[in-house]
C-alpha cells in the first residue's frame, strides 16, 4: 500500500471517529434509519405530551 492511500485511509478514519459519521454506504444509511427512528419517537412522545396537557387546560 503507497503511503498516499494509508494517509487517506487514516484520513477518512480521523473524520469519521471526529463526526460519528460512517465512511461506508452502509453505515451511513444505517445511522440514518438510526436518527429517523429516534426522531419519530421523540414526535410522538412530544405529541402525547402536548395533547395530555391541552386535555387538562
């Protein structure tokens, strides 16, 4: 392996440990689905809450 391609494998490696954002296809769409299911928890847990608290008032 060039020392090119060993600077940007570690790189890569440096960025995606910085951000916890996945250099792979498959680990990006898999943090993906990840945040969509923690998204759509928080809409409906929000959703309950607000619609608990309109009942009472």
């Amino acid at each position: 392996m060039s020392s090119v391609k060993k600077h940007k494998k570690n790189m890569k490696r440096k960025s995606a440990n910085a951000t916890g954002i996945p250099t792979t296809r498959s680990g990006r769409k898999r943090k993906m689905n990840s945040l969509q299911s923690q998204v759509i928890f928080g809409l409906i847990v929000v959703g309950i809450v607000l619609y608990l608290i309109a009942r009472n008032i």
